[in-house]
C-alpha cells in the first residue's frame, strides 16, 4: 500500500479534500497573475528608458524647441515626449494673437507638465499593487490550506484509528503542497515589487527632471 501511493503534486493535489484544491487553484492563478504582471512591466520599464534617452538626445541637440513640438506633433507615443508636449501646448495657448503673453503662463505650464507626469505615473505603477498583494497575502493563504488539510488528516488518522506513517504521510504532504504553493507565489512578488518600485521610482524621477528643466528653459524666455 506504502508504494501504491502518489507522491507527485498532481497526486497530492487530486487526493486533497475541495477547499484544500481550490486554495491550491487559486495560489497557482496568482502566480501566473503576479509573473505576467512581472513580464509586463519589465517589458515596459525598457521601453520607457530607451524612449526617454532617444527623446533627450533630440532635446538637447540644439534644434529650436517649437520644430521639435512640430515634428512630434501635441500627441505623441513616447511618454517623455507627452510631458514635453504638453508643456508646449499650454505655451502656445499662453501666447495673445498680438503676440504678448497671457499672465501667469509660467504655472499654468508648469501644472500641465505636472499632470502629465502623474498620468504617466499611473500608467508606469499600473499593476504594482498586484504584486504587493499577491507578495502579502499568498502565504497565509497557503497556511490556510495547509491548516485545513491537517486538520482533515488528523480526522483521518481518528477516524482509521491508525497512526502508521502510511496512514499519516500522504495528508501531511498534501496539506503542507499548499503552504509551498503559497511560498512560490509570494517570493517573486515581493523580490519583483521592491525592483520593479525602485525602478519606477527612478524613471518618474528622470520625467520631473525632465520637467523642472524645460520648465526654467521657458521661464526663461519669459524673463528675456
């Protein structure tokens, strides 16, 4: 009977009792949730720090502001280049047909390129939350199963009147699969949270640079 028994996850899994499979269900949904989430960002973070080098290349390379808005247009893909734009944006609108400036242009530019920043910042940070839960949660969620199946394999061994390790292995592995399962949910999603925040933290950092920057180009020529 001892070498009858199935010691693989799958057969631990099958032999568990509901709660126990769907606590194990959902840890194992939430780790795929958490490394598309981890694969996402990754992606993304590169994409944005490789634009963002691109875009200040063209900044600082000397061509008049107002022809680089012209070549990228008020709408453009690249998210340094959003907040570039929409600092324009709100300088052209402060401008009077007669040519003068419209008063207080200097912060109604400066509060544009703001919430700019902060709409790519909600985009950037999109999906951390997810990481932190799942990172926060998933072992205690494992440890409930884990809980719930020892419990059941102590009814078990009361109700066989039986404490032979045959007897009492096969509940114990399973229930302690859950608490594993939880483990390996919440381990990459707290190592990938922590990265991928700082990460974040540091491109958002680079954009309200970028802004302060443009920001005293354009005071500026406000003050000239």
């Amino acid at each position: 009977m001892e070498a009858a028994v199935d010691f693989s996850m799958w057969g631990l899994f099958a032999r568990a009792t509901l709660t126990v499979k769907l606590v194990m269900v959902m840890l194992v949904v939430a780790s795929f949730w958490s490394w598309s989430v981890i694969i996402q960002k990754i992606i993304l973070y590169r994409s944005a720090r490789r634009e963002a080098a691109q875009f200040d290349r063209a900044f600082w390379s000397g061509e008049p502001l107002d022809g680089l808005f012209d070549e990228i247009g008020p709408e453009p893909e690249g998210r340094s280049a959003r907040i570039f734009a929409a600092g324009m944006m709100e300088w052209r609108r402060s401008h009077r047909q007669d040519g003068g400036l419209i008063a207080n242009a200097t912060s109604r530019i400066d509060r544009s390129m703001d919430v700019a920043v902060a709409k790519e910042a909600e985009a950037l940070q999109k999906g951390l939350p997810v990481l932190a839960t799942i990172g926060s949660t998933a072992p205690f969620v494992g440890l409930f199963g884990t809980v719930w199946g020892i419990m059941n394999a102590f009814i078990e061994i009361a109700e066989q009147q039986n404490t032979n390790l045959a007897v009492v292995a096969p509940g114990i592995a399973e229930a302690l699969l859950a608490t594993g399962l939880g483990l390996l949910a919440a381990i990459p999603a707290v190592i990938f949270y922590n990265k991928l925040s700082a990460d974040s933290d540091r491109i958002l950092a680079g954009y309200e640079a970028f802004a302060d920057e443009f920001a005293t180009i354009l005071s500026r020529q406000l003050d000239s």
